[in-house]
C-alpha cells in the first residue's frame, strides 16, 4: 500500500507532465496570444554529398539559431526537415512528397539541381507551398511557376559581364565549352544574344557529357585546338571542369595565346577544386563571382561557420564558406521573418482536398492556407544587411549584384577588376553611390596562360597543317595588276603584279606568319564564263579562305564576305577619243563666241547706231542727206566703233552718253574676243566626242568594259540597253575598240574603274580623254568570310604599308612614272564664250540707249506739240511729226554770240593762202576750232563736237603751226 505522499508526488509528476507535453507539442491559442506558440515546418532538400550542400546546410542551421536568438519570446518556432537528395531526382522528389504529405512543411528551401528543382517547383504550384531554390538555371522560370522564389543569381546574369570581358579585349571570335545538362545549356541562349551585342560571333558549341571519360574529352580538346579560335568559356561543374582542365593541360592549350574564361559557379567554388589542379592546370584563367562586400558581420559569421561546420561534418576535409552558403544564410532569414509577420494571421495546416473516389497521392495533399501568405511577403523583399551584401527580391528573382573579375594565379585568385550593368568594367567596385574610376579603364595585371603578359589576340592559325587558300583571277589582260601563272610540271601557282605585291608586303607587316596558297579562278572572255561575284561567292562556299585580286569592295558583296580596308583609291568614269586639231579649222576665229553672242552682238550694233543717227539727223548734217546714205550711216557708224575707227563727229549730248556706254561694251567684248581666240590658237584641243555618259544613250553609241567587271550592271541601272555592251580583257583592245569606233565594230566610249583608266591614258595619253563626272566606288579590297579575325589585323597591316615608301616603290614599279603624259586625264579645252557672261553688258546698254531715245522723243514732242493739237488725223499728225524730224533744225537762235564778218574774212583767207598747201594737207576735214563759225544750219561749234579722231595728229598739228605763225 502506497502512502498518501508517495501517491501526491507521482500525481504532481504526471501533470506537469501533460501540461508540459500539452504547450510544447500542440499549439495552443486562448485568448492570450501572448502565450501561445505555434509551429511551422519548412522543408530542406539538400544533395548531402556535395561540399556545396554540407556549406549550405551549416549556413540554415545557423540562420535558424540567430532567428530564435533575436526573437527569443516570439509566438513562432520555425522546425526544420532535412532531406538528402542524394544526386537523384526521384530521391528529390521522394523527398518533396513526404514533405508535403506527411509533415505538411510551409515551405520548402532546395533543392539545389536544376533538374530537382524542376519537379519540386510543380508541387509547390500544386499545394500552394513557396519554394526557395539555389538553382541557377535560367530555364528555371519564376513568371511561369508563381510559387517559385530563385534564391541565387541565374546563370544568364553573368552573361554581360563575360561579353564585356570580351569586347575589352577585343575578341571577335569565343568558343563555348558546356555541360550536356539544363544547367550546361541554360545559358547558351543568354550568352551568344551578349556575346553578339558586342559583335563576336560564337565560333563553335563544343558539348561535354557529364558521363565523359578522360579520352573524350581529350579528343573534343584536339577538335578545338584544330580551329582558329583561342578564347574558350567554359561552363561546367567542379567535377567535369577540373578534368577538362587537366586535360586542356595534356593537349598544350593552358599555353601563352590562349584565353580561358569560367564561370561564376565555378569561380565561387574554386575553393573546392582540388590545389594540385589549379597550380598546374589553371594558371591564367580569367573568372568572374558575384561581389561580396566586406564587413565586420561577415568575418564573425565565417569564424562561427568553421567552428559549426567541423561539428557537424567533423570527418570532412576543410573548406571554404562560399557565395551559396551566403544565399542560403540570407534565404532562410528573409523566410523566417516572413514567418513571422504572417503566422499568427493563419493557421500553419493544409486545407485537404475534396473528398471523392480516385484520388492520386497528390491529389490528396490539399492545398497551404500559410503558403499563399508567405509568397506575398517573400516576392517583393529586401534584407538591406545580408551577410552576401544587399540581399533583394523582386518578383521572385534575386537581383544581381557587381561581379568581380578574377585571375588565377599560384593557388588561389587575384582581383583585377569589377563589372556593373550600369558602369561596366572598372578597378575598383561602386563606393558611396560612386563609381571609383572611370567606366571601362584597364584591368588590373593579368598574368595569362603560358605566364604571358602579353594579352592572347584571340585566334591562331590552325594547327591541323592546312594551309589558307586564297583565290586570284585569273583574266588575260591587265597584268600590271595582277598576273597568274601556272608551272607546268610543279602545278605551283604564282601571282605578280601590283595586288600580288602589296599583298605579300601586309603579309609581311602581320605580327605571325599566315601560310597560304593561291588558287587560280578563270575569267575567261566568252559570256557565259564566271566573274568576280563568282569569285568573291567562292568564299562564302568555304572553298576558299580570302581572295586576293583587283576586287572592288561593293555593298552587295560585303553582305557574304568582310573586306578589309581598300589598298587604292578607285571610282568610275568615261574615256573617249579626243577630236581633230581645231586650230586646222579656216572657220576657228568665230568659235570665240557662241553663235547667240553673235547675233545680240550684232542686233547690239544696228540699234545703237540707229539710236545715234535718231539723235543726230536734225542736228548733225553729216548724218544727213539721201536716204540710202542715211542707212549706210547708221551701220557704218555703229560697226566702225568696233575698231575705234569712226570720225563723224556728234553733237547732241544723248548721243555723247550713249557712245561712251557703248564703247565701254564694245571695249569688254573685242577683249574678251581676242583672249579667247588666243587660247583656241595656242593652247593645245584635246575636245572629246562625247562629254557625258547621257550623251552615249542618246546616240545609241556601243560601250565597252571590262570583262568581269561589275561596271555592267551599273550601266544596266543607268538604263543602258544591253545590246549596245561589249566587253574586253586588255589595253590593246581598250585602244582598237575605240579607234574603230561603234560603226566599224568598236565602241564610243569605255567606261571603266579610275586605275584601269589612269594606266590606259598613260599608254594612249594624246588620242584619248576622261570625261564626265566620276562616279564614286569604295577601291580594292581583300575579302574574308564573314567573322575572320585576319580582316582587322589586315587591315591594319593595309594602313601601315600604304604610310610607308613600300607602296610608292610598288606604284612605281609596276606602272611608271604618271607625269610622262601631262593632262592625260584633263581637258584642256578653251570654251566658247556664251551670252550669259554679256548680259549685264548688253543690259547697261540697251538701258542708257533707249533712256537717251526716250528723253529725246519726249523733248521733241514737246517742242512740237503745236501738230498734236491740232485737228488732222492720226495720219495726218504723223505725217507732219515726220516731215518736222526730216528738216533741219535751226539753231541760230540758240547761239549765244555770233562771229563777226571779219573773222569771216579772215578765216576764208586763211583758206584761200593755204590753197598752195594742199598736197600736204589734202584733205582737210574741218578748219581749225578756234576759227570755225555756224554753218549756219544750226550745227553747233566744232570745238564741242565728239571724234575719235585725237587732237594730236598730223592734221591738228598744221592748223596749229599755221595760225600761230600768222
């Protein structure tokens, strides 16, 4: 029997007992919430035979415990479910099921794989259940799987950070080495859309199983090392990666003029790899990581982590905290706080299904009343002081943070510089909100494979022992530009000539040796034989590596091949015969003027002397007398200005005004005249038949080029009609077709590039000419396929000899010197004047004319306006106008003071003495001004008459001396 104590004590035990078990196990809510703890399980899905995994694990387990140690008197208590994936996605799977059934976990953080995480994130869709994934691979969709929360940076983000590694270098060609996984091919698609944004092209796709045995990929490395191409980024996980290197090593490709670029999954875990791998395999690799900044709670954090890690995995080899241990350390704090703002709002269960007969084991789960809430709060998120820097969710997406450019030396990495989206590549990373350096200034020293510090130029002539195969024309003719010749016993092609020389000397100029060979391609003279397009297509076809010949660099062919920069000037234009000598002509002195000059020169004449004898019949008797003489007055008169050679004398100041205009033309013209004729007489003609490439479509003449020659097909555009071509292959029949002419089989007119032009005007400079405008064409070029890494440093080498003494040295040789025939290309042709250069002239003068004839009509008019007023017909009036004009007009009002008649008597004595002197004086125009008295027909004085005549001839002279010696 027990005692009554005994009984009290076991009673006390067993209730403390319940209520302990009741407050620890179920959750509680009274009214006091204060008090009440509830529960919620999160699951982990982790491949617990991985370092990365066991990294991660230590991280979550830690999260955990700073989470209950900052809320120590929280109401909720976050139980997390471990489950090892084992590398298997049924184990995944598996894994995810019995979570969600039969633990009924909230959320669930993993898997890690890409492939596990795949199947997972359905369920989470499924049951409503957020799932956080370290997957990174961008397949992986966060807009499509609504429950889905990446918690790590997809692959694809680093994507243009590599391509701007790339561009700064300036690497035209990658090759990409991937794993045969979702996780290898991911990224394939993201990366060659960068890699194109910085115009290099991806080379080729090498694949590498991750069941690959070391002979497979060693033989995949030899394929490689047999193309151009020296840049490789690779995108493997540790395991394949650190063979492939190994390997790479073995095939001699970790050597200097190689460039390798990994990964950030496999920069952040180069901890893992094994020391002896790096040092001897991975020397010169170039990596790039997401930047982790420092601080004071990351290096607490580390020394906890070894401290924790070594107890939970204390037969394991050390390693190295790393960015993913970072994420899942950040992933697990955001989701804890996320637990805790929506916990107590919901109940922590799963809502079961309908019931109803065939359920599946899925079907059965039911659906998270919690998961809905915690998706809400876990999309959009910031955790401003993670451990791996800003830790920042957008609509399920990490966002990415700087990467650090990283080069692997000795046993471990060198930072040599940072990338941003927004800065690009820089030495030093983003500090206060600002960019330490400039965007895009040099990285740090890189020591590259081969311990070369010389930067690898990206590509290298195969090494497989096949020679480049360039092809040259092969044409007949024009061989001072390039010449094929085939050995008839050797088969060995060579090439001379301008192009063939100026190639050898850029080949020459390169920092290496390209080995090529010529191949001969015939353009042959007969219509259906090949031309350069053909050639140039020879390329794109892969038969031929380059061309090298007198190709001219068009638009339609640069959209298949890339030239490289021209090596000569080109354009195209005309050459024609020149005509016979003008100066033969019996006709040349009227080739001065344009035959429209003549006629308004001569109309010119007629007016003015019309004018004049208008101005001076009333007044002038010398413009008097019989009609017929009248009329010969008026052209003799006007024509005699020409020369000067007019001695009536005028009177009427309108005809002085309109004389000194009219000279002053008369004058310009005769000048203009003379030089003009001077020119035709002296200066050699060479005058084209044809002027302009119009003119030979008017005419119908036949054109001649050369065969092959895209110069065809730009006639065809200037609606040139086809039947009217021919073609030819050499000087000689350049010069025969047009010495015969478009009547006689030949043609009127070759059109053709300036060099083949410039070196046929040298031969025929005196019998033929360039005219019409040239029509610009890029010059010569060597073509490439499209995407060779040659063209640029071709081109290059193009500049350095085209600077240099070589290329005239070369011009020399092989076409002379161009100033033995001068203006060979230049018509020295002295123009006829037209009436264009005279019409301001002939204005002036036709203006003061006709001024002067209108003030005179008006002025007569006037005076006689006695006739107007009266009341006679129109006929009548001008009848009478007529007959006042035709009289003389009396001036012997006007005269201001008249001669007495002594003076009379005296001049007429001065006559009647000298009339023994008439053999010497025999013509005496008028007497001496002094002397002179009216004629009494109203002539004014002589003194204040207008001659040519000068005061100081023979005539003048005698007059003077007799009457100062009377």
């Amino acid at each position: 029997m027990r005692s009554p104590r005994c009984h009290f004590v076991i009673l006390f035990i067993q209730f403390v007992s319940i209520i302990s078990f009741y407050h620890c196990v179920m959750p509680i809510r009274g009214e006091d919430n204060k008090t009440s703890v509830v529960k919620v399980d999160v699951g982990i899905i982790l491949d617990l035979e991985t370092d990365v995994a066991k990294v991660m694990h230590t991280c979550i387990l830690l999260a955990l415990e700073d989470y209950r140690a900052s809320a120590n008197r929280s109401a909720i208590r976050i139980v997390p479910h471990l489950r090892n994936s084992k590398k298997d996605d049924v184990e995944a799977a598996s894994a995810a099921i019995y979570l969600l059934k039969d633990v009924q976990v909230q959320a669930i953080f993993g898997p890690q794989m890409s492939t596990q995480t795949d199947f997972v994130i359905d369920l989470g869709n499924r049951v409503k259940v957020p799932v956080i994934s370290p997957a990174t691979s961008p397949s992986l969709s966060v807009k499509e799987n609504p429950y889905f929360i990446r918690g790590a940076l997809p692959s694809s983000s680093q994507t243009k950070a590599i391509a701007a590694i790339v561009k700064y270098y300036d690497w035209r060609e990658v090759v990409i080495i991937y794993e045969d996984s979702p996780f290898g091919t991911g990224i394939l698609p993201h990366l060659t859309d960068a890699l194109l944004e910085v115009n290099t092209k991806v080379s080729y796709r090498s694949v590498i199983s991750p069941s690959a045995n070391d002979d497979q990929i060693l033989k995949e490395l030899y394929n490689l090392n047999t193309k151009q191409t020296r840049v490789f980024v690779v995108h493997l996980q540790l395991y394949l990666a650190s063979r492939l290197f190994l390997k790479a090593k073995e095939a001699g490709m970790m050597s200097s003029g190689y460039a390798w670029i990994i990964t950030d999954v496999l920069t952040s875990l180069l901890d893992s790899v094994d020391h002896s791998v790096i040092e001897s395999s991975m020397q010169g690799v170039l990596g790039i990581k997401p930047y982790i900044p420092r601080s004071n709670e990351l290096s607490n954090f580390t020394k906890r982590w070894r401290k924790r890690f070594r107890e939970e995995y204390p037969d394991m080899d050390p390693v190295e905290l790393n960015v993913f241990g970072l994420w899942a350390y950040d992933s697990i704090t955001t989701l804890a706080k996320a637990i805790a703002e929506v916990a107590t709002t919901a109940i922590p269960k799963f809502k079961k299904a309908n019931a109803r007969e065939n359920l599946t084991d899925l079907d059965a789960l039911g659906t998270s009343e919690l998961g809905s809430l915690l998706l809400d709060s876990m999309q959009n998120t910031v955790l401003k002081r993670g451990l791996s820097g800003e830790f920042r969710i957008i609509e399920g997406e990490l966002q990415p943070s700087p990467y650090v450019i990283v080069n692997i030396i000795g046993k471990g990495e060198r930072s040599v510089g940072f990338w941003t989206e927004k800065d690009g590549i820089s030495y030093k990373p983003k500090m206060n909100s600002k960019t330490a350096k400039s965007i895009n200034e040099p990285l740090g020293a890189i020591i590259w494979p081969g311990e070369s510090t010389i930067v690898p130029r990206g590509w290298e002539i195969p090494t497989s022992g096949k020679r480049l195969t360039f092809g040259v024309p092969v044409k007949g003719g024009l061989e001072q530009f390039i010449k094929v010749e085939i050995d008839a016993k050797t088969q060995a092609v060579t090439a001379t000539g301008f192009i063939p020389d100026v190639f050898r000397e850029v080949i020459r100029s390169l920092p290496y040796a390209v080995p090529y060979d010529f191949i001969p391609f015939p353009i042959e003279h007969i219509p259906t034989s090949q031309d350069y397009d053909d050639l140039v297509y020879k390329i794109s076809s892969k038969e031929y590596d380059a061309v090298v010949g007198d190709v001219t660099i068009l638009a339609t062919r640069s959209k298949y091949v890339d030239f490289t920069l021209p090596f000569s000037e080109s354009g195209i234009s005309v050459v024609v015969p020149v005509k016979d000598d003008e100066r033969r002509n019996a006709w040349i002195f009227l080739k001065p003027l344009k035959s429209e000059l003549w006629i308004t020169t001569g109309a010119f004449f007629v007016f003015i002397g019309f004018v004049v004898w208008v101005l001076e019949h009333r007044v002038n008797k010398e413009f008097r007398g019989p009609k017929r003489k009248q009329v010969g007055m008026i052209f003799w008169f006007s024509f005699s200005t020409l020369v000067f050679a007019h001695r009536e004398r005028v009177t009427s100041n309108f005809t002085r005004f309109v004389l000194i205009v009219w000279v002053f033309v008369v004058l310009v013209l005769t000048s203009s005249y003379t030089a003009s004729l001077t020119s035709m007489l002296t200066v050699q003609q060479l005058q084209p038949t044809i002027t302009d490439l119009n003119d030979l479509i008017k005419t119908g003449e036949y054109v001649g080029f050369q065969k092959g020659s895209f110069v065809k097909d730009i006639l065809k555009h200037m609606k040139f009609d086809s039947s009217k071509f021919r073609s030819y292959s050499t000087l000689e029949e350049y010069n025969d077709a047009l010495s015969r002419g478009s009547k006689n089989g030949g043609v009127g007119a070759i059109v053709d590039e300036l060099p083949y032009l410039r070196l046929f005007l040298n031969k025929y400079c005196r019998k033929y000419i360039m005219v019409g405008p040239t029509y610009k064409a890029a010059g010569f070029g060597f073509a490439f396929s499209k995407g060779s890494p040659l063209v640029p440093d071709i081109s290059r080498a193009v500049l350095q000899v085209m600077e240099g003494e070589l290329m005239n040295k070369i011009i020399q040789k092989w076409f002379g010197n161009e100033t033995d025939c001068p203006q060979k290309d230049v018509m020295a042709i002295a123009s006829s004047l037209t009436l264009d250069s005279f019409k301001g002239l002939f204005l002036i003068a036709g203006v003061s004319a006709g001024s002067a004839l209108l003030l005179f009509l008006l002025t007569f008019l006037y005076h006689h306006r006695e006739i107007l007023g009266t009341d006679d017909s129109l006929a009548q009036k001008l009848k009478a106008i007529a007959k006042v004009f035709d009289d003389e007009q009396d001036n012997s009002n006007t005269m201001s003071e008249k001669p007495s008649e002594g003076n009379e008597s005296q001049t007429a004595k001065l006559f009647a003495g000298n009339e023994s002197s008439t053999e010497v004086l025999p013509d005496l125009p008028s007497p001496n001004p002094e002397l002179t008295t009216s004629d009494g027909l109203g002539a004014s004085p002589a003194a204040e008459g207008f001659s040519t005549t000068e005061p100081g001839t023979p005539i003048h002279e005698t007059i003077t001396g007799t009457i100062e010696e009377r």
